[in-house]
C-alpha cells in the first residue's frame, strides 16, 4: 500500500470519528468550557432565560 494511501485513510478515518464533535452547537461548547456563549443571539436568548433556538435547533 503506498503512504499517501494510508494517509488519506487515516485522515478519513479521523474526520468520521471527529463529526460529533462539530454536531455540538456553540453553547454546548461553551458549557463544556465553563463559560456562556459569547454570540450576541445566545446572550441574547440566555437574558430572556431561554436558549437561542437560531443555535440550537430542538433535538429531533
Ligand atoms: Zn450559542
Ligand atoms: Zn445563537
């Protein structure tokens, strides 16, 4: 099998595996950091005590 083979493979392989974590929204992401989403919709949305549906789409 030649590198580049192996290469594309690998980093295939990897894009598959890291999917998840670009299904995360951007408060997710701040949760998990520890912080509040800093997009001006979500702070927005957080002040009313809600979360920015634009964001975060209800989980089918
Ligand atoms: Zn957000
Ligand atoms: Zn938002």
């Amino acid at each position: 099998m030649n590198i580049t083979k192996l290469i594309t493979a690998a980093a295939f392989a990897f894009a598959i595996l890291a999917t998840p974590a670009f299904a995360e929204t951007c408060c997710e992401k701040a949760k998990a950091a520890g912080k509040d989403c800093a997009h001006p919709c979500c702070v927005k949305a957080v002040k009313d005590g809600k979360v920015c549906e634009k964001c975060n789409p209800p989980k089918k």
